[in-house]
C-alpha cells in the first residue's frame, strides 16, 4: 500500500535485545534465520531443520499450498513448527484451527510473499469467516508477509487476519484490506512495524492488543462513506482487553490525500480515529505521529451517545497536524492522559508482554 508522498519517522526503535538465534538449514536467507529463539534452547542444541516446512508455489518447497503445510503440522505442538512460505502469491484461505498451536509463518517479505483472498459479507460470508487468514492457535507468529482481501469496498466486511488466539505476535508484516481488515478478535496480540490499512473499522474487535512502530494508513472509501481506524468492542468494565497504538504514523493513502486535496476542499472525507462498537470500548493512541486528515474531533459516535460514558479513549503525547486536542469530542469517556494513565496501555501492563514476548525474538518497547 503506498502513502502520501510526504515521509515521516514513526521511530521504530526499541528493545532491540541481544539474543542467541536458532540454526536453519542453508537454504533460509539471512533476514529468515533472525527470528526465534526456542525457550528450552538452553542446552545449546540447534533446532532441528527437520522442524521447518517450506511452502512454493512453484514445486520447490515441501509443499504448494499453505493449507497443506498447516495440515501437516502435528497437532497441540509445544514446539515451534517454522512454516517457510517462499516468494509468491498464495491466493488461498487459510484457517489454523486452536489445535495447531505455536505456528510460525516466515516470509520472503511482506513485498514479495502475498496470501490474499476475497471473501466477505456482501458475498454471503459472516464477517468472522471471511478472513483471508485466521488463526485460532495459541502462540502463532508471523513475520515478512502481506496478508490481503481484495473484495473492495463495495462488499463491505471483508477481513484480511483475523486472530482469536493467546500470545501471538506480528512482525514486519502488511495487513490489506478495506472495511473490516484486521479482526483482532480476542487474547493477547502485539504487532510491531506492520503496514494496516484501510476503511472503516478497520482494526477491530476486543483482544488486548499492542500495536507498536507501524503504518496505519486510512485509504479512500466509498462515496459518502467515513473513515474510522479503529472500533474496539469491549462489553464490560470487568474485562481487560483494549486497543494501544504506540509510536506509529497514522497517514493516509495517496488516493485519500489526494481526494481531500483536490480543489481545496480539505478533508473532503472524513477520517476519525475510532468509534465505540462496544458500551465499554477502550483505545488510547500514545506517542503516535498523526497527519492531518483526522476529523478535529478525533472520535466518532456508533449510535447516539450509547457507550460515550463508559467507554475509554485516550490520547498521550502524539504529534503531527493531526494530533491536535483542543476540539476533540467532549465525551466524559474522552481523556488526554497523563504518564500513569498511558503506562497502564504499555505492553508490560496491557499484554504481559514482559512475560512472553522475549521468546519471540520480535523487538519491543515495553514501557514509554
């Protein structure tokens, strides 16, 4: 997905942890090898390359579908099982049932190895099985993979990930879609440097989720369509789970920058950071760059004033154009926060990342 031409640093620095890294067998490129580091790797042994499962289109991996690959994988592994998906388009639908536990998919790039797929509600799909990928397994990660629906805007929901799984993680990865993209569904999830895009509601559902480092960016909807980044759904005060956006760029596409341009007419489309698709729902943007092409009140209403009260946004030392607090939504959920109320959305506070994500070998900020 390309953005506006203007460049911003979304600082994609952090706890970039020395750590001692598998082997792999040699026909894994460098960028590849840098991933995983096995818990019970102590005694020094390297990971058994028989353990890694290549995936090519062309007949050159051990498999040609992705599908296949995940099939083969032994059910309830308490072991990582390395899925290598070479250099192609996979247009398939993948499901990783919660029986195919610590899957980890490496690709050639998010540029070069592309899982994409179309289904969604205006062609008779529920939202929830729409999604091009969807994972159910605990302990999945990802890295170097665009994960794409191409139904357009015009078919509504129509999702590019989903995932209802405990402690996964995604790293240097494209997620591509319009209404509906990324459906973080439940559980602990972090994602860090990803490229989200979309429409309306485009990250959404009710995990406790970090995402860290990343492009979000707004594309152009259909006409006399809103934009809104997020729709968190958190139904009860007694649940843990909330969406925190963490030192990332919230930029818009070329086509949306250049139709909120064109004739002078700024901000033709209206883009806002999030809307309460749930009473209680919970979003903070921190430390984030936000360009210009957010709506000066930020948030936007689901119906009426239903869950303006109860919800949570907030706002902690963001920059940009965008950024900008003064005319927010004067909602009595809307808050600008000072540093303990943003500490409680750190990924050592929201996710316990501190107790699972070193074993990722994904960097991390853990704190502000």
């Amino acid at each position: 997905m390309l953005m506006n031409n203007r460049k911003y640093s979304n600082g994609r620095g952090g706890l970039n942890k020395k750590r001692r890294l598998l082997g792999f067998p040699s026909w894994m490129s460098k960028k590849d090898r840098r991933i995983l580091q096995s818990e019970d790797d102590s005694d020094g042994d390297e990971y058994d390359p028989s353990k890694v499962l290549s995936v090519a289109g062309d007949g050159s991996g051990n498999f040609t579908t992705i599908m296949e690959a995940v099939n083969f994988a032994p059910n309830n592994s308490d072991d990582r099982i390395l899925v290598f998906i070479k250099e192609g388009v996979y247009n398939e639908n993948v499901v990783i049932s919660s029986h195919k536990t610590n899957i980890v998919f490496l690709g050639d790039g998010s540029d070069v190895t592309v899982i994409t797929g179309s289904r969604s509600v205006g062609d008779g799909w529920t939202t929830f099985r729409s999604a091009t990928v969807a994972v159910s397994g605990d302990g999945f990660l990802a890295r170097d993979i665009s994960f794409v629906n191409t139904a357009g805007p015009e078919k509504h929901q129509a999702v590019a990930l989903r995932i209802n799984a405990d402690l996964t993680a995604v790293y240097k990865c494209s997620i591509t879609g319009y209404q509906d993209s990324l459906y973080v569904h439940s559980f602990r999830q972090f994602y860090r440097e990803c490229d989200i895009s979309g429409t309306i509601d485009f990250i959404f559902g009710n995990a406790a989720v970090v995402i860290q480092a990343g492009n979000i960016i707004a594309r152009l909807p259909m006409r006399n369509q809103f934009n809104a980044i997020t729709a968190q759904s958190r139904e009860s005060p007694d649940e843990d789970t909330g969406m925190s956006i963490q030192n990332c760029s919230i930029i818009a596409s070329d086509d949306l920058y250049n139709a909120n341009t064109k004739g002078g007419n700024m901000n033709a489309v209206k883009s806002y950071l999030g809307r309460p698709w749930r009473p209680y729902s919970t979003t903070v943007y921190m430390e984030c760059f936000i360009d210009d092409f957010i709506d000066p009140s930020g948030w936007k209403e689901w119906s009426g004033d239903v869950g303006l009260d109860t919800l949570y946004y907030g706002e902690y030392s963001n920059n940009g154009p965008g950024s900008v607090t003064d005319n927010r939504v004067g909602w009595m959920g809307y808050h600008v926060m000072d540093y303990d109320d943003a500490s409680n959305f750190t990924v050592s506070q929201l996710i316990l990342g501190d107790q699972w994500l070193d074993a990722t070998s994904f960097p991390y900020d853990d704190g502000l």
